[in-house]
C-alpha cells in the first residue's frame, strides 16, 4: 500500500489592513492571545511578523 502525502497547511498571506491592525494592536498593548483569536492567527505566526517589522509585540518589550 502507498503512502498518502502529508498535507502541506495553506499559508494565508497578511493584507495592509491585518499588518495595520497589528501595527494598533502593538500601540494598545493588546496580549497577544487576545489578538490571535480575533485576527485567527497563530500566537507564532504573529510574533514572526511583529519581528520581521520591527514592532513590539507581547510582554518583553
């Protein structure tokens, strides 16, 4: 019997307005399990992001 392939997840790209979003989010000083459920993203893949632009994000700022 073969193998079945592994799914690959589909990775959903972040539009002007989600970076904006998170961009507030840091001002706010939203947690960011609070601004995971309510963008319905990983806590990881937002803190990826808030690095890769160079914003603060979570508790150590």
């Amino acid at each position: 019997m073969a193998k079945a392939k592994k799914k690959t997840p589909a990775r959903k790209p972040y539009t002007p307005a989600d970076i904006k979003s998170l961009k507030q989010h840091s001002k706010a000083k939203t947690p960011v399990s609070k601004i995971a459920k309510l963008m319905k993203r990983s806590e990881g893949s937002l803190r990826q992001k808030a690095l890769v632009l160079g914003i603060g994000l979570g508790h150590q700022r």
